[in-house]
C-alpha cells in the first residue's frame, strides 16, 4: 500500500489539462455490451476503476485493446450473463451492466451491492426500472437475478427520496434502447455524463428523445451497432483543481473540459469573491484568497451543486474567515473526511447532514487516512496547505478516479511524492 507526503505552502502556477470523465467512461465500458460490434472509445482515462471494469468485461467474453494512451477498441461478439463475482462486489459501478446485458442477452445476475463508506446505497430505483420494463427480479443469496423474455417500452417514473439516480437512469435507458415500443422515464438524471452516454447510445443507433432534460423517450431498435466516440472531460477532476488552485492562492489554467458542466460551483465561488476567467473549455483562476467571503452550499442532483466535489469544498470554507455551511442531501453521511480534517486543524462539525466550517485557522501537517475518492482528493488540498508535512494514508482511494494526479499536481509546483508505507 503506498502513502503520500506533503509538504505544504506551495501556491499552485500553471495549465492543468483534465482528463477524460471516469464517471461516462463506466457507463460506456458497460453500453460497449449493447452491440456485437467494435467499439472505440476516446479520452478514457488510465484509472484503476476503469482497468477493474475493462477485467469485468474480459470476464464477460469481451475483447478488448487498448489502441494507445487513452483509446480502447472494445467488440463484445460473444459474452454471457454472470460476470466475475468476486470482481464486481469489489465494484460499485459495476450494477450498470445490468441494463446492457438484459438488453443484450435478457439476463443478468449480479450480487445485490452493500453498504458503502459514502453511505448506504440502495439499488430500489433500478429494479423498479428494470421491472417497468418486463423483467422479473429474484435476490436469491445475495444476488440479484433478473429475466426479461422480451423488454417492453414503458412508462416510468425514476425519482426517490433523494431525487434522480444517475447510474439508475443509465441502466434503464440502455436496457430501453433494445426494448421493443417506446420508453418514456421521467425524473431523469441530467448529469453530463449521463448525457454523453446518451450521444455515444445515439452513435451507437438508439433513437433517444430529451438528451439533457428530465425526460427521455427512447424508441427501442433489435440491434445497435459499433460507434466512434471521444469522451467529455472530467468535470469533477476540474473543480478540484479549481479548489486548488484558490486554497493555494495559486495561479492556474485549467483546460480541455466543458467549463458550463460546473455551473453550480462557479456560481458559489463567484459570489463568494473568486477572480476568474471563464471560457468555453478554459478556466484561468487567478490569485484572489484574501478576497473569499464564507459561502453556503447544499449538495444536489445536476444541475445542483455537486456532492461529489463537497469534501474539497470543506478545504476551501477552511480558509476563508468566519463561517461557511456545507449541506449533503445526495449522500447525507458523506462526511467521512470531517474526523480526518480536524486532525489538520479544520475547525469542523457536523449538524445533522450540514458540515459548519469555522474558517480562517491555519493548518498544521499531521497523519490522516483517506476513505473514499474525494475525501481523498479534500485531503490532498489541505495537505497543500498546512504548515509541515501531512501523509495521506490509504491513497488507493484517489487511484480509483484521478488520472497522474500526483505528476499534475508536481508540475504545478506541489511537494509531494508517493512512497509505500
Ligand atoms: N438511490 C436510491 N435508490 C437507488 C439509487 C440511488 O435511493 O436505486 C439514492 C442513493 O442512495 C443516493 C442518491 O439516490 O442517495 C443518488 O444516487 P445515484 O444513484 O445518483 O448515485 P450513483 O449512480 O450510484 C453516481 C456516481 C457517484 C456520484 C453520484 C451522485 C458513478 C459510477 N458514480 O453514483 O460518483 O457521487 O452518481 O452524483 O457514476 C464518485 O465519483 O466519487 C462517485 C461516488
């Protein structure tokens, strides 16, 4: 197991290029299933979730070829419905090949997914999806198996008590595109992601309706067929290094990725004083940590404000003087950086779902342990920050969904370097 040393103090200066989504290039190793044809997908970022998922697919049958860097040619000829147990219980994301493999094949047998460190994650809206559409589903030990003697279009409303599902709307509506009739879901999921599978799905031959609002018709076809698509940039991998950029009181460009897929934080740190220069594909922030007035976040589906970049937030609200509040209504337990923060010297609570942030103290070097992707992410930012050095324990975490993350951060002036423990 490797760990990660910082040393803090460093203002971040340079061009930062992101890297293709992690989040669309899962959902699109598992659409990869829909057809018997070849398939390549461009800008897939070189991640340990999406080498796990490739592994998941080879244990399917799929033939796989990573073309160069970043581009994989993917023909899923011949494949069977039970992948690799072991694999996919070590996988979230892999429940979205449900839906493409009860398109493809009318079966799927997948170990219902447990708890999770980001809170309990149930699979509910997904089957009532699947179901809407014909199939049958029996848990039977632990796993989920689903028929389907021929999906049928239908109509179906996909919300619960915490809104739209994103992985939930992707594997309807891949299971959708090989039904026979028309799919009406409301209540979608609008995320970016969401609507680049949608483009790769409509390359791939699916007739889809409402690309990028809540609700999406599809009219099922027999067959699709192989497509050529270039994945959008990760929005979550540019936030953070937006985050750094003004925690460090740096001076960076970010670059290559959709800058209106991060609306909701660019309408917070704007308010809040953030000097920045803002184009279509390209963020130039500029020194301007003095200026930061507190802010006031609450976490929700797109086009709301991500949940997904709320930890490293907490690193930003450390900074800025007085109080900043951070609620969570995606994933209403996912604070398992608070503890870690406070022992770099945030002065952090929680109420309920809300994190208060007591800002302004400067922070001081010490051990902490990562728990999931962005709470690592948060970790590294405060690490930049504190006074000494701070070792990241456990970083597994971040290789699961930030590409060189560590080279970036070098080039942009950071001290740090990986070691194993
Ligand atoms: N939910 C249900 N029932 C369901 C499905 C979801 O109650 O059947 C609840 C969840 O418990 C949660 C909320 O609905 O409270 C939203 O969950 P969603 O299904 O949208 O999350 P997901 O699809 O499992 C994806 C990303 C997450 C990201 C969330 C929210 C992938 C592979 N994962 O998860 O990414 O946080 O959407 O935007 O796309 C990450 O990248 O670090 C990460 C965790």
């Amino acid at each position: 197991m490797d760990k990660v040393l910082i040393q803090g103090g460093t203002s971040l200066e340079g061009t930062v290029r992101v890297s293709g989504a992690k989040n669309a290039s899962l959902l699109m190793l598992a659409a990869v299933l829909l057809t018997d044809e070849p398939c390549i997908l461009r800008n897939v970022p070189n991640l340990r979730d999406v080498h796990f998922f490739i592994s998941l697919l080879q244990g399917l049958g799929v033939e796989v070829e990573l073309l160069s860097p970043n581009i994989w040619r993917i023909q899923a000829k011949k494949i069977h419905a039970n992948p690799p147990y072991d694999l996919v219980r070590q996988m979230r994301a892999s429940v979205c090949l449900m839906g493409p493999l009860l398109g493809r094949l009318g079966q799927a047998a997948l170990p219902l997914p447990g708890g999770c460190v980001i809170g309990n994650r149930p699979i509910d809206l997904h089957l009532h999806g699947l179901k809407k559409l014909g199939c049958t589903v029996e848990l039977k030990n632990g796993i989920v198996h689903i028929h389907a003697q021929q999906l049928k279009g239908n109509h179906i409303f996909l919300g619960g008590r915490f809104g739209s599902t994103v992985t939930g709307t992707a594997n309807i509506l891949m299971a959708a595109t090989l039904s026979s009739g028309i799919t009406r879901i409301e209540n979608t999921a609008c995320e970016p992601e969401i609507v680049d599978l949608c483009h790769l799905l409509t390359c791939m031959g699916a007739r889809i309706e409402g690309i990028g609002s809540p609700q999406l018709t599809i009219y099922g076809q027999q067959k699709l067929h192989g497509a050529d698509h270039t994945l959008i940039g990760d929005r979550i991998e540019a936030g953070t290094f937006l985050i750094a950029s003004l925690v460090t009181n740096g001076h960076l460009i970010i670059d290559q990725f959709h800058t209106q897929h991060l609306r909701a934080l660019l309408h917070v740190l704007e308010n809040s004083g953030a000097k920045m220069n803002i184009t279509a594909n390209q963020i130039e922030v500029f020194p301007c940590l003095n200026q930061l007035t507190p802010f006031e976040i609450t976490t929700l589906p797109y086009p709301g404000f991500p949940t997904d970049l709320q930890a490293q937030m907490c690193v930003l609200a450390a900074c800025i003087p007085d109080l900043s509040l951070l609620t969570e209504r995606v994933y209403p337990q996912r604070f398992m950086h608070v503890a870690e923060l406070q022992r770099l010297g945030v002065r952090i609570t929680l109420e309920g779902s809300t994190a208060i942030v007591q800002g302004g103290q400067r922070l001081s070097g010490a051990d902490v342990m990562a728990s999931d992707l962005r709470a690592s992410a948060a970790l590294y930012l405060a690490g930049l920050i504190a006074r000494g050095e701070t070792q990241v324990h456990r970083i597994y975490h971040l290789d699961r969904g930030y590409e060189n993350f560590e080279q970036k951060l070098q080039a942009l002036g950071a001290k740090l370097y990986r070691t194993a423990e």
